[in-house]
C-alpha cells in the first residue's frame, strides 16, 4: 500500500489521546485473566463499546480527554509520512475510507456524516463506557468514534498469527468504519438482541462490516483527495489484499476459540468463521458494491 507522498493530511478526523495517565499498577481496566480472554473475544472488532458489551470495569485515576500533546497533528503532515510512520498511516486510511464513503453517500442521494478515530493507550472513556487495550479496536456508536490502541497491531500479528503489513492495518480501521456506516444505515442494532451463534445478528453485522472493508478497498485507488487533486492512495497489490485477507481469517471466532480455549464453540459465536470473514471480507474486494453485502438474506 503506498500513499502519494505529495499529499497533504489532515488531523481533524483524528484525535490523539495517547500520553494519558497509565493504569495504576498496570492492571486492565477490563479485568484480566479468563474475564479479559471473554472480553477479547467478544469484543475484538465487535463494533460496540464495553458498556453494551455489559463488561465491569475497575476504578482507577481519571483518564484525560486528550493528551497534553497530539503526536498526529505535529508529525503527519504529509503522504511521505504516511509511507513511513505507523500511525500518519492510519491517519491516511481514516481519510481514505471517509473520503470514499461520502462520495458512496452523495452518489446514492444520500449524506455522509463523518466518524472520528481515537487513538489511545491502555484505556480510554468512551460515549459507551471504558475500555482498557483488551477488548481490541471498537467502534462506538454513542459518539460515533473509531476507538484504537496501536498496540493491538503487534498483538494481530503475535498472539493472533496474522502475516501483519500496512494492510492488515487498513483492513482493521476499515471495518470499524463498517460498523459506522452500518450505524447510519440503522443495521448496526441488530446486533444488541443478545443473541450468538453462525446464523446470529451479531455474526451478520461482523459479517457486513468486513464486506464494507473489502468495498473500501476495491475503491481505494480510485477516490480522488482534495488536497491534490487525486487519489490518496496509489497503488494496493494483491500481496496487500493477501495480507487484509489474513488478518480476517486470524479474527474469526473459530480461530480464537481454538487458540485460547482448545476447542470451537460454534454455539458462542458473535463473528463468523475464519472462512466466513475471509469470504465476506473478499466478497466487497471483488465487487466493490455495498448492495452486494447484505449479509442478512
């Protein structure tokens, strides 16, 4: 995945909240141990936050609404630094997929409103509650942000066996932004009836949101930036889609379950196979239509 190097970022669609206070002790906000491993894998890239995910939460200091400094905004100028640092990189992708689904808002007749992306270390206050790292990136639909610590893309590739890459990256934040837009579409409710399994809601709305990545994707070369006139993101190879393919197969819940509990509980499910994300994920890649992801029929 490489950026146009001329291109110039704007931070406003990113809020750095990293530099806060720490956990004290070090512990999670979301408890640890067997809770932590429950709430990781019903919270990984689930798309709620962890209130509605009903997890406790431990009293701890008062963490800041945003960090004495914003990393983001002095250092990511630039296409050029989206191409070599991490996060100026999820920066560019927050604008890319934003860019693409307001022009997909607009040629439907309808209005786009746009999501922030949160960064954040260890554990953050959201509109949905507090979250610590555990729980992965998540979307919020009570304030509409894009919740990340960058710290879970060392896990993607460690703990969860991803191949990695710039990519698999991209294909996270984009399926966050699934969940958004699956938000102002009024789909994202149906996963809040509780219910788990291969055929439940909340497997179709993980489902959707990784189609909704892929739709990102197939368009992403094509979506023309203000800022020069063309498109932010010049060239996805298929080694780069290999990689966003991988890191879904690496989040489904058959995956995990065998990894952490030696066994598949289909019956637990709340986001589909590894094949099933895999599938979808290239369903939206391949067409690059939205109406092609109703994962609900």
């Amino acid at each position: 995945m490489q950026f146009d190097d001329d291109a110039r970022l704007d931070s406003s669609e990113v809020e750095d909240r990293r530099g806060g206070s720490r956990i004290p002790g070090g512990k999670a906000t979301v408890g640890g141990g067997i809770v932590g491993l429950i709430a990781l894998i019903m919270g990984l890239l689930f798309g709620v936050g962890p209130e509605q995910l009903g997890l406790s939460t431990e009293e701890g200091e008062p963490v800041p609404a945003s960090s004495s400094f914003n990393q983001v905004k002095e250092a990511c100028k630039s296409g050029h630094d989206a191409n070599t640092r991490e996060d100026c990189r999820l920066l560019a992708v927050t604008r890319s997929t934003q860019a693409f689904w307001r022009q997909e808002f607009a040629r439907r007749g309808g209005q786009y409103s746009p999501a922030t992306t949160v960064f954040f270390e260890n554990r953050v206050n959201t509109a949905c509650g507090t979250a610590s790292s555990a729980v992965g990136p998540f979307y919020c639909p009570a304030d509409r942000k894009v919740y990340l610590d960058l710290g879970f893309f060392e896990d993607l590739r460690t703990k969860y066996g991803a191949i990695g890459g710039p990519f698999a990256q991209a294909y996270v934040v984009a399926h966050e932004y699934g969940h958004h837009i699956q938000n102002l579409t009024g789909t994202l409710q149906r996963a809040q009836d509780g219910r788990q399994g291969p055929n439940s809601n909340a497997v179709k709305v993980e489902l959707q949101a990784d189609c909704y990545a892929g739709v990102w994707a197939h368009n992403a070369t094509n979506v023309t930036d203000a800022s020069i006139g063309r498109p932010l993101i010049k060239t996805l190879t298929e080694d780069d889609i290999r990689d966003g393919l991988d890191a879904a197969a690496a989040v489904g819940d058959d995956r995990i379950q065998e990894k952490f509990q030696g066994r598949v509980s289909p019956e637990s499910w709340t986001h589909g196979s590894a094949e099933q994300r895999r599938q979808w994920f290239y369903q939206g890649y391949r067409t690059g239509d939205m109406a092609q992801c109703n994962t609900f029929r």
